[in-house]
C-alpha cells in the first residue's frame, strides 16, 4: 500500500491539504511551523498565541472534533484533518449558541482566552448536552484566564447547554 | 436611602451587554497582533545572560550580515535620556534610572541589543550572532543584603535621577509618624510579626505587544497593548529625544493588563522602526513576559501593633521594604500605597508609624500590579488583627467591628500618604462594610460552620477552617489623576462619546457610555464610544489606580452635562419655551406643559436647519477625595494534614463599590481579582537561581489557577452611594485581589494551627509547618 | 530510547524534508528503517524536542492502534488511545478500581489529554509522565513493534538497561493482566495546581487481602525521579503480616526515607518523602479498616 507523504518543495515547505471551519484548504507551511502559526498566517486571527507550550488553551481549536492546542502541534499533523476554529462556529451576524450565552452570561471581559474557551465548551457539549459544574469545570480546565476568575465561564457553559437543548427540541 | 437612588436609574446599575463581547466570543481580529501589515519587520531582543555586568564590547557586524536583517540596535545607537518606564503622570514619582539601552545590564533579562529582520527567524538568528564582552560584577538578589554597605551598587551611573540613596540602592524611601505618646505604653500585649511575599507575575493572557509604522505624512504610529496610551505617547517622546506632535498611540483591544502593562517599554521597538524606515513588530514570548516585562514587588513587612484586652488598637508600626528589582518603575509609589491603602482602615489610639523602602537588587523590574502595595500590606494587617483578637481573647469578628474605619472619620495618614507625595485629607463618606460583614457572615454559615468544625476536625485527617479579611482600597489619586471626554451628537439623536480612558479588558467603555446615557437619557447603545487614541480622544492617565470609574466616569458626566445643555438650548428655540422649563426624557426634550421635540430634530435643526452647528462639549475631571471601595472576605478551607493541600470550599466577598454601573461587569472584576488573589496565595511564585536567572518562567511551571482550582466563588455586591462619585459610584476592580492572602493565612490557622506568614502557602510549606507544629 | 530534557528549547525540526504517514504497523517500522527517521505520534511532547539531524517523521496518525479492549488474559490499550479516551472508556472505568479512568482525568489538562497518547507518555521516561506508575502498579507490560518482529515486556524492564530497543522501536500496546483486575487500586497525585503537567509525587498502589493479610502488594511512586520507584524488598516485609500500626508506621517511614535518599539536599525532595510516608500509612490503615 503506498503511504501518504509529505515532502518539502522547492521553498523548503510542506504542502498540507485540510478543511478549516467546513472549507478545503491548501497551505505551505515549513516543518517547523505549529498549526496555531499556519493558522493566523492565513488569516484565522481568532486563534491566539498565549504561550507557546501548551499551557495556555489560547490556541484551541477542533482538530477531527476533539479540542486540541495547536500552538505544540506541527502544521504538518493536520494534514487530512478538518479544523474548527472560533470563527467557524458563529459570526457576530450569526453567532452560535455558546457565543451567545458567553455574552449573555457577562464571561468576556477582556476576550483573549475567549476563543479557546468556547472551543473547549463546543468539545464538552457536543458529547455531553447536561454537565454538571464539576465537568465543566474539568473539561475546561485547560483554558487559562485570568480576568474572569472563571466564575461566569462556567454559568455561560450552562446556559449555552440549556439554549443548546431547547434549540435541538 | 441608597436603594431609593439606585432605583432611578434607567441605565446605570443595569446589567447591559458589554459592547464588544459578541465580536470577541466571535474571534473579530480586534488585538494589537491580530492586523498584518505590508512590509513589517519583526523584532527580537538580546537579554543579558548576568544579573549584573557592564558591557566592555558588543558587536553586531556579524548579525547584521544575516540575509533579511535590517538593524541591530546597541546602546550606542540610540539616545542615552534617563527616564522611567512607568506610566505615571508627569512628573513622574519613580526614579529616572532606565535608558533605552545601556552598557551596563542590571538583571538577568536585561535588555542588550535589539534586531530588526524581515523574518522572525532570521531575527533570532541575528539576536545570536551578536557577540558582547561582558564584564561581570557580583550580584545581589535579596532587598535586605542590598541595603548592607559593601553591597553592590546597582546604579552608579552619574546620569540617573531622583534615586534618594543609589550607593545603598535605596530607589524610594518615606517615613511617617503621628505620635501620641511612648509607644506601647497602653497596651497590654504586643505583636510583632514579619510578612514575606515573593515575585509574583501578571500573567495577562495576552504577551506584550506592540506595532510602531508610519502613517503618510511620516509620523509614528505606535499600535500597542497598553493601559496608558498617553504616558506611553510622552515618554517615548523623552527617551528618543521626539516631540509629542511627532507620534501617536493607538491602543485595540487589549488581552488584559492587570497593570504590567501600565509601563513603557515600546521605546525600543519605536527606535527600531525609525531606524529601519520600516513598520516593526516585537511580540514578547510568554518567558519574556515573565522576565523582562514587569512584576509585583516582593515584600519584606515587619508589623508591631498594641492591643488592650478592651480590643483597642494602641499602636500600630509598619516597616515594608520592597524589593523593586533592577530599576526603580513605581518604586516610591507602590510601598506608600502600602500604607496609605490600609493604615486608615482601623482606629489606633496613640501612634502610627509607617517606614518604607524600595530597593533595587538585581532581578527582575517589579512594577504597577493590581492591589499596589495593598496587597502586601493587607497580607500582614489582617492576619494580625486575628492575632491581636486571640492575645486578648476576643473574637476576631468583632474586634474588626470595633475598630474600623466609619462613615465620617478620617485618618492621619490619609493626609500625610499620598501615591508618591503628600496626600489629601479626606473623611469616609460612603461605607458598606458592617452591611458587607453581616451579610458574608451569613453566606458562608460563619458561626455554625465554626462550630460544626471544631468537632468534625477531631476525627479526620481533613481540617476544616474559616477565616476573614477587611480591606478598602483608593479610587483614584487625588489632585493627580485626571480623565476627559468629548461627546457629540448624530443626526439621529445618537452620540459618539470619545475618551481617553482605556478599556484592558474591564469594560471601561461600556461603563461609561452607560454614565453618558444615563445623563442624556438615551439608551446606551446610542452612545458609540472610540478610546484610547492619543490624535482623537481627549487625555486621560489611564487604566491604573482604580481611576476609570470614578475619575473619566466624573469626567463623562460633565461632559454629558454640557451637551444637555446645548441640547436644551437648541430645543429651546424649537419649542418656543424658556430653558429652565425644559428636560430630557427617552430620547427627547420635554417642557413642563407637554410640549417635546426629538433628538433626532434637534441634532438635524443644529446640523442643517437653523444657527448650525455641531453639538459637541468636552469636559475633564479630577477629584479631590479618593473614596475607599470596602470589602470584607470569608474563606471556607479544608487542610489535608496528609499532604499540606489546600482546598477552598467556599470564598465569599461582599463589595461595596457604591453604586455599580454596571453590576455584571463589577462582580466580574472582582471574581477575577479574588482568583488571582487565591492563585497566588497558594501556588505561584517565580523561583531563581543562585546566580538569579529565573527557573520558572513559563505556563508549564508557573502554573496559575485553572477552572479546576476553584470550587464556590461568590461575590455579592453591596451598595452605597458615593456623593463624589458619579452617579454614586468608586472604584472596584483592585480590591478583591487584597483579601485571599490573608483571608487563608486565618483560615489555614484556625483549620490547622499552623500561622503562614510567607507566601506562598504551598503544600510543601504546610506539611513542613504541620510537622514542626508536632515536633 | 533517550532522554528529553523539557527545558530544551533548541528545535530541530527545523531539517525534516520528509513526513510519511503509514497505514499499518509494518509499513511504520519499515519507515523507521531510513536514516534520521523518528517516530511522532501526537506531539504534545516531541515536537520541540526531535533528535538533531532528523530528516524524516514518520506520523502515527493513521495507524490501527487507539482502541481498550479484552482478550481472555488481559486489558489491551492500544498505544494511540488517548488520555481523554481512558478517562472514559467503561473497561477503565470498571476494572482495576477504575485506576486508569482516574490516573488519565489527572493528566495534565483536557487539551493535553484530548492528545496525549499512552505511548507517547511512556516512550520517553520523564518525571512528569503519569502513566508508568500506574502502569507497574498494574504489573502490565508493553508490547513493541520492531524490525525482527515484535516483543512483549513488563514495564519494570522497559525502563532498565535489560531492554534496550533504540530508536526504531514503536510502541504498540499497553496489556494489562486481567488476574488483577479485582485487586483493590489506589491513585493519588499530589500538586500545586490541578492540571499541572508535574506534580510533587504520584502513587499508584495495588493490593490483595486474604483472610486480612495482604496476599500481593505494590506499591509505586512516581514524579520523584523519570523512573517509578517501587522497592521489594519493604513489600515483602508488608506481604502476609498483620499490619499493626507499629508496621504500618515503621515500613512507611522506611519509604520515607528511600525517597529521601534520592535528593538527600533538597527540601522539596525532604517534602516528598513526607508524602511518600504519609500517603503509605494512610494506604495501609485504610485496608485495615477494610477487614
């Protein structure tokens, strides 16, 4: 069976093919570029860089469906992969549910972590539609903030899976 | 009689949505780095290796033969202007002791040389290539040891200014006593107790950021994150010998600040970008932030304080000598808030002495940081007032209740302290804090849990403990702090409503569109507010001090006075009527007998119609009080004696902000202030090594609080109306942070018996105390 | 096999030319074969820390190994599962007192855990990898996949010198015994922070009463040094007595002190041996409690 392969062109860069937010998309990037990088490169400014390893959840997003950092991920890892990033999941003109309830809820103060935060809360409900505080607040756990204290993020998870729930009704 | 007024409000004290929360939770490119600019250039920063050494020879030749690098900056290449980097009014209370760059380094972390390339990597590869010869001098990483003679002098540049004693690296000293008698005569016991606190980080999410380019008549634009755009706009002028006229300051959105981004370190970045012609952009990497931006000041308190078995305070003596790092940003200011914060809060009988240093030493700058010296003080404060409360056995509740501060009194050190000279003497006229104890008392089941405990406790290896903290913080620097606005009207009765102020993050912008609409009766989405744009908004300090609401809110409100005014004035020609007959109500002018006109008719008469003209005013505001928020804090602990881990089951604060402008926005300020306060409290702190080069410097191991760290936090806002503020307001966003240091120091104490006087309380510190306790 | 020190912040990737994704196991360690090839699998770890001079990544991606399931012996985790996948499969949840659910809900934080694999946090020792102390506690072994075929060890000898395999080796499958599966399991991690990578100690314990003497034991503790630490010979003292409080007091105090010896300078290592011994005696004093 032949493999899939990467190999470096003429710039010394991969060309990777994936979805982001549902569109086919072809990027160059160079073996050392992570996919928070990639990502910001062509234009997917939701999606910040915090730190750099890891810790911050700043860089979430939805790698296959499950929320992941990509700031220690190689952009060549995504390759075949479909990414969600925070605009894919609403606009100001259409927001998502969650987007809504973060609002609503008063859990955006100064917005950066935001991003990541609801990508991690779109990963919770989307395989639990009724967690409990506790869940929320382990599933969120990778997202640091430090405006919030995260006392309104997790009522906004709550309200977001209540609008969620009656939406599906 | 607060309620009464709260209640007549239409807009302020209302829960409104926060003007840019949708485009945030939508991921909008709203930040300082989120823009791509043609031709930018990135820049990277040499950092000193040595916590202290002079610079014999640096040579960039090599770095600048890299493909795509455009300038390597040395201390040669740029202006040598002492200045401060800490944005604080002019002229500013902090040593004139830093220079863009310098031979000489002073921490590890220190700023060497700067690169410009076209490239991120070919400007790290520059930043390699470039080769210094240092000469290395011995260090001191301890404020005490720096003080000593023989110590070495971290300044002993001719040129730096307003440092008090740079041969015993003294950066900020001040003394103040009020004395009644001998000290110590009328007490019947004496504490005396010493209070540590280490380097502690902001830890904004966002790293520092910053975009200098020109526009097309050649000025300099300086995109950055920052909470004192003006500041910024001054002292970039002074350190690169420009002229305000030349540069402009542009602050979007910012991903928080916490006041690390209360200084000014976009000098270098601006002399890069004049260099090279070309726009440039430093982002700082997350162990940049933690090094080489700013701290808090760790904290070295010494507390003797006499209590009479009555429960009176007798004396009360606070020497604090703070560790300021390298360089002297915020140093006189920080330790005189230390006392000037938290002195006043309770009743001494007699003598009041405050004694505080800051010293230079060389680690990393410590600078502007939520709670201000507050923080540090209230550490020491509250856990001695429960240690007074057990000398003479008296509940430590009540012996609070019998000694603060009340409605009507004032203190000595109001008028003696000020933030960096004297302070204006001043009485409480707002203070929620008997309501703020009761009720917290009863939220978090104060004296039955006490009791349940006590029995519960005998038989686990889980301790359970309470524990309490007063505070009161500032709103504003009084006859220091000024903001103003400018509002005009749109034909369709709507407003722009331009300021100075700068929202990091607090919501500042919506707050005080919800003041101007509040006074001109419209709903505050009509009021558009733009910010923080030296060319276009009026001055203002910035976001630090506890200053937004109650200073550019006053400031707003006058504003928003005057433009009624107009409005009235142009209504008053369209209805025929006198003046004083006419109001604004629901988007309209009115007189008494009925008759209105729209907004919308009134802006289109002034625009268009008849004696046009653009309804327009602005105002500015300072003040001459600093009215105290007040705050009393409950925390419900557990100690596993097993490990030494702390957990909060429970911490209550009840807030008196006097009227919140916004009361969703207000318990977010303090929930976030609260966390932080419990992070730090039980788990950060950045460590060095012997040769002070920072080990922690990093998310991985300086690990703050996550959503997982936290179980019940609850903040309850309790009003009060502030006749100085407007609408009734002060301040909020400091103060939360202040409690949870000695908030857990009681309870841990009352779980456990085990008395923490040094942050951070650790399981390792524990377990270690618990088991000395034993032996 | 080698070691990554996680203050490295040279990155290497900077010369890879080729990224092979393979199908299937053989095609994977065949790719190995080529010089400068390294195997990545989620990278949370690896991705900053890939040997020098590497050219070629060989991405675990699509290979068949992220399952739990049973066979009549034993419990078998497929190296590409996931924390976030242990933490709730039911098999982890049920068996062995759900230790494996547990351990992986302390990983770190759900970001890591959505992509941290049970290889990749066993491939490289490392004081803040939480599985290997719950791997020994399970008495489990690791199976390999090399170029002569592919090999079965017990985790006690994959990190000695008795296994040495090199960097062509993959990681394939995690078996754990199913005899055990009703022991009684205890886990705790003590740390700071609750997502924190590193913590201050682990201990993964498994134990069997009979007739209240305990029948089988072990005990390990991790995050004091990259390996667990586990010691026989305290065991053995454990084994079939009547645990006093004398006992219990007196062979926790001895971990204690084996802890100590480690870093016998450092405070934070003194601390550590505290928690060795408490978390012991608490262990123990509650399976008397049990009887």
């Amino acid at each position: 069976m032949k493999n899939e392969k990467l190999s470096l062109d003429k710039n010394g860069r991969f060309e990777i093919s994936l979805k982001v937010n549902g569109k086919p998309l072809s990027m160059e990037v160079k073996p050392s570029e992570s996919l928070l990088e990639a990502l910001r490169k062509y234009g997917y400014k939701g999606t910040k860089k915090g730190c750099d390893t890891g810790d911050c959840g700043s860089c979430a997003i939805l790698m296959d469906g499950s929320s992941r950092v990509s700031c220690v991920m190689p952009a060549f890892l995504a390759h075949g992969s479909e990414i969600t990033t925070i605009e894919g999941l609403g606009t100001v003109q259409n927001p998502h549910a969650i987007q809504a309830a973060f609002v609503e809820a008063g859990a955006v103060q100064c917005g950066f972590c935001i991003p990541g935060m609801i990508v991690s809360a779109k990963h919770l409900l989307d395989r639990n539609k009724t967690p409990g505080e506790g869940e929320i607040k382990h599933h969120l756990d990778g997202n640091l903030c430090r405006c919030t204290g995260y006392v309104k993020q997790i009522e906004a998870v709550k309200l977001a899976a209540k609008k969620l729930r009656k939406s599906s009704k | 009689m607060p309620e009464a007024k709260t209640k007549e409000f239409k807009v302020v004290n209302k829960r409104v949505e926060k003007i840019d929360s949708l485009g945030l939770a939508c991921g909008e490119p709203m930040f300082t780095g989120d823009v791509d600019i043609k031709g930018v250039l990135y820049a990277k920063l040499l950092w000193s290796p040595h916590a202290h050494a002079r610079i014999k020879n640096i040579d960039v030749s090599q770095a600048l033969k890299i493909k795509g690098v455009r300038a390597a900056l040395t201390y040669k290449d740029v202006p040598r202007v002492p200045h401060t980097t800490a944005g604080q009014g002019y002229p500013e209370p902090s040593p004139y002791d830093t220079y863009i760059l310098d031979n000489k380094v002073r921490f590890v972390g220190d700023r060497v040389a700067a690169v410009a390339a076209e490239t991120i990597e070919a400007a790290e590869e520059a930043v390699k290539a470039v080769k210094v010869d240092y000469e290395i001098l011995p260090a001191v990483l301890d404020q005490l040891e720096a003080m000593k003679p023989g110590a070495p002098v971290i300044h002993d540049e001719k040129d730096s200014k307003n440092i008090p004693d740079a041969k015993r690296n003294i950066a900020a000293k001040f003394d103040f006593e009020v004395k009644n008698g001998e000290w110590f005569a009328d007490a019947d016991h004496v504490v005396e107790k010493t209070y540590r606190i280490p380097y502690f980080q902001h830890c904004a999410i966002e790293p520092h950021t910053t975009i200098c380019y020109f526009d097309h008549q050649n000025r300099l634009i300086i995109r950055t994150s920052t909470q004192v755009p003006f500041h910024v706009r001054r002292i970039v002028a002074q350190a690169l010998n420009l002229s305000v006229k030349d540069i402009r300051v542009i602050k979007p959105r910012i991903g928080g600040g916490f006041g690390s981004k209360q200084e000014v370190l976009e000098d270098v970045v601006a002399a890069l970008a004049l260099k090279t012609k070309s726009p440039v952009r430093l982002e700082y990497s997350r162990k940049e932030v933690f090094i080489s931006s700013r701290t808090r000041h760790p904290a070295f308190m010494k507390l003797k304080t006499g209590v009479k078995k009555d429960g009176t305070i007798t004396d009360m003596s606070m020497e604090i000598i703070l560790n300021t790092g390298a360089y002297g940003s915020h140093a006189l200011t920080v330790m005189m808030c230390s006392g000037s914060h938290t002195i006043p809060m309770y009743r001494v009988k007699n003598n009041i002495k405050f004694s505080g240093k800051s010293v230079y030493t060389n680690l990393p700058v410590a600078g502007a940081y939520r709670g201000y010296g507050a923080t540090q003080a209230f550490f020491g404060l509250e856990a001695q007032m429960d240690l007074m409360a057990e000398k003479i056995g008296m509940d430590p509740v009540l012996f609070r209740k019998k000694n603060y501060i009340k409605l009507g009194e004032g203190s000595p050190v109001f008028k003696a302290m000020g933030e960096g000279r004297e302070g204006v003497e001043q009485v409480i006229t707002s203070i929620g804090l008997a309501e703020g104890m009761e009720r917290g008392l009863k939220e978090i089941g104060w004296y039955e849990k006490k009791k349940r405990y006590a029995a519960e406790n005998k038989n686990s290896h889980v301790k359970k403990g309470l524990g309490m903290a007063c505070l009161m913080q500032g709103s504003g620097i009084p006859e220091v702090d000024m903001g103003s606005a400018t509002i005009k009207m749109n034909e369709d009765g709507s407003f722009n409503l331009l300021i100075g102020a700068t929202d990091l993050g607090t919501g500042s912008d919506t707050i005080l569109a919800q003041i101007a609409a509040e006074v001109l009766e419209v709903p505050n989405t009509d009021v558009i507010v733009y910010s923080s744009d030296t060319d276009l908004t009026p001055f203002d300090v910035g976001a630090y001090a506890s200053s937004t609401t109650f200073i550019s809110g006053g400031a707003v409100k006058k504003t928003a006075e005057k433009v009624r005014e107009m409005i009235i004035e142009v209504a008053a020609k369209i209805l025929d009527e006198k003046k004083e007959n006419l109001y604004l109500k629901d988007k309209q002018v009115f007189s008494k007998d009925g008759k209105r006109v729209t907004f919308q008719e009134v802006a289109n008469t002034s625009l268009y119609y008849y004696n046009q003209h653009q309804i327009i005013a602005s105002a500015s505001h300072f003040a001459r009080t600093s009215p105290p928020p007040f705050s009393a804090h409950f925390a419900d602990i557990e100690v596993d004696t097993r490990t030494g881990e702390v957990k909060v089951v429970d911490y209550v604060s009840c807030v008196d902000c006097g009227t919140a402008i916004n009361p969703t926005l207000a318990e977010g300020q303090n929930d976030g202030a609260v966390v932080n306060g419990l992070s730090h409290t039980l788990a950060e702190g950045i460590e060095f090594s012997p040769n002070g080069t920072p080990l922690n410097a990093n998310f991985r191991r300086y690990k703050i609080f996550t959503s997982s760290d936290i179980e019940k936090v609850r903040t309850i806002l309790i009003p009060t109306y502030e006749p100085n503020g407007p609408f009734g307001a002060k301040s909020v966003s400091e103060i939360g942070i202040n409690g949870p240091l000695p908030a857990l120091s009681n309870a841990i104490y009352d779980a456990c018996g085990v008395r923490l006087c040094e942050a951070p309380f650790t399981p390792y510190r524990i377990l270690m105390a618990l088991k000395k306790k034993q032996e | 096999m080698f070691f990554i020190n996680p203050g490295v912040t040279e990155v290497f990737v900077n010369n890879i030319k080729n990224v092979i994704f393979p199908e299937t196991l053989k095609d994977a360690v065949s790719a190995l074969k080529k010089k400068k090839s390294f195997f990545m699998s989620s990278s949370t770890f690896s991705f900053k820390s890939v040997p020098e001079g590497t050219e070629n990544i060989v991405l675990a991606k699509k290979l068949p190994l992220r399952y739990v399931k049973k066979d009549p012996k034993n419990l078998l985790i497929g190296a590409l599962t996931t924390f976030d996948d242990l933490e709730n499969n039911p098999l982890c949840r049920s068996l062995f007192s759900g230790i494996l659910s547990f351990s992986a809900s302390r990983c770190s934080s759900q970001l890591i855990r959505n992509m941290a694999t049970v290889g990749g946090n066993i491939a490289h020792p490392n004081a803040f990898n939480l599985l290997p102390v719950v791997l020994t506690a399970l008495g489990a072994s690791v199976k390999v996949a090399l170029r002569t075929g592919s090999k079965t060890v017990p985790v006690r000898d994959f990190y000695s010198s008795k296994f040495k395999c090199g960097t062509e080796a993959i990681i394939t499958e995690i078996q754990a015994p199913l005899s055990l599966a009703k022991d009684d399991f205890y886990f705790e991690k003590v740390s700071k922070i609750r997502s924190s990578w590193d913590s201050y100690i682990t201990v993964a314990f498994r134990s069997r009463l009979r007739n209240g003497r305990l029948e089988d034991l072990k005990l390990a503790f991790g995050a004091i040094t990259a390996f667990p630490y586990v010691n026989e010979a305290l065991e053995k003292e454990l084994l079939g007595a009547e645990l006093t409080p004398a006992l219990i007091k007196s062979v926790s105090a001895k971990y204690g002190e084996a802890v100590l010896a480690f870093h016998p300078a450092s405070r934070i290592n003194a601390y550590r041996a505290e928690l060795a011994a408490n978390l012991t005696a608490f262990y123990l004093k509650g399976l008397t409690e049990k009887v």
